[in-house]
C-alpha cells in the first residue's frame, strides 16, 4: 500500500521594488496592513518580532500558526524582501499564499524584481 503524498505548503519568497520608499521605512504601517491581511484570511497570530534600524529600515517576522510572514526593507536601494509561507495538513494554502503576496504588491506599490516559490 502506498502512503498518500503530503506537501506541507507553498513558499513564496518575492524581491519588491518601490518607488514611493516612505513604506519602507513606516514598520508601524506594515504591522497594521499585517494585521488586517491576518484577520481577512483567518491566519492566527502566535509571535511577532520588530526591529527598526538606523537608517529607518526594519524587519519584521510574524510567527503564524501557519508558518510565517517575514519582511525586511532597504529604503536605501528602494527594495524589499518578503517571505510568506502558509503550511496546513488539512487544506492547501498555495492559492492563499499568491492572493497574499498580491495583496503586499499593492500595498507596496512595488514591481516584481524576484519571485520564487518552493513547494515543500
């Protein structure tokens, strides 16, 4: 008998680039647009870390139940980092997780520079 085949959840790492970098530098915005993306798709907050930086940057990681939502800025080069990651044994979330990162897209109001996804 042959076991079924299970995937944990998709990874999705994106490279943002935002012309307007006062986003980048607001870590305050971030965790509010945060928390209104946790609440529409019913993803449940267990941890949160924050740290501004000198030079207005920040990082931020939201440890989900889920998984996770990570960012870090560089206002300085007028980019970003994401990394959002959605596991659960009973649903799939790959579609929650592209919906996601357009969400962060728009609120960024950034072009795409690298966009992987990692289906672990």
């Amino acid at each position: 008998m042959t076991a079924p085949t299970y995937s944990p959840g998709l990874h999705k790492l994106l490279t943002l680039e935002v012309t307007n970098t006062s986003k980048l530098t607001r870590s305050d915005l971030f965790v509010a647009f945060t928390a209104s993306i946790l609440q529409k798709y019913q993803l449940e907050k267990v941890g949160l870390s924050i740290h501004d930086f000198e030079n207005q940057s920040f990082t931020i990681a939201f440890c989900l139940k889920e998984s996770h939502l990570c960012v870090h800025t560089w206002p300085e080069f007028n980019q970003l980092t994401l990394d959002i990651y959605l596991c659960n044994y009973m649903v799939d979330n790959s579609e929650k997780v592209r919906e996601i990162a357009q969400e962060y897209i728009r609120f960024f109001e950034a072009t795409i520079i690298k966009d992987f996804e990692i289906n672990r």
